[in-house]
C-alpha cells in the first residue's frame, strides 16, 4: 500500500507492506518505504530514500532487519546529457550475521 504526491517542487512517496506467508516455514515480512524528490532548479535535483524491512521466521524465531538510504543529485547537462552523483547505505541485521555497505556512485547518462 502506498501514496504518491505532489506539492510545489516536492514529489513524496510513502509505502508499506505486510506479507505473511504460511508452510513449512512460516515467516512474516514487514517493509516501509520513503521517498522524497526536490526539483532545486530547471537543471538540478535532489532525491532522498529511506526504507526499512523485517522479517521473522516462525519456526526458527529467527529475525533480519535491513535499513537502506540513498541520496542523489542529478544536474541535466544539456536536453539528452544528464549527470549525477549518488551515495547509498545499506545495514542488515539478524541474529547471525550485521553487514554494512557504503558506496558513491557517479553517472553520465545520454538519453536517445
């Protein structure tokens, strides 16, 4: 389930989801999103995401939790020439394993 809006330069998106799937192994999965994109001007914007899973499994009572952002900047470099900068984090938890990830990422794009 999500919304999708507008306001000004603003374009939001918030979501969620509840799955529970029942078997052999039963689990149950939780996840919420965040979106949020700026237009700063005619050639720039900035976009900021934020989301969040959990999970459980019955059986085991096992759980993992997963949290991600990113950022980006996106400056259009001429009408088919677009160039961006992005940033991305990743942590995941359970009970037997945490990891993290960090990266940066830079782009150009030629639209055709």
């Amino acid at each position: 389930m999500g919304v999708t809006g507008k306001l000004g330069r603003n374009v939001y998106t918030l979501s969620g989801n509840r799955e529970q799937r029942v078997g052999a192994v039963s689990t149950t999965n939780l996840t919420g999103s965040a979106s949020l994109t700026r237009q700063l001007s005619l050639d720039l914007s900035a976009t900021a995401t934020v989301s969040y899973e959990h999970q459980k499994t019955a059986l085991t009572g096992q759980t993992a939790g997963t949290f991600q952002g990113n950022g980006q900047l996106t400056y259009a470099l001429g009408k088919n020439v677009d160039a961006a900068v992005s940033y991305f984090y990743r942590r995941t938890s359970s009970s037997l394993i945490l990891v993290r990830e960090n990266s940066a990422v830079l782009k150009l794009t030629r639209k055709f």
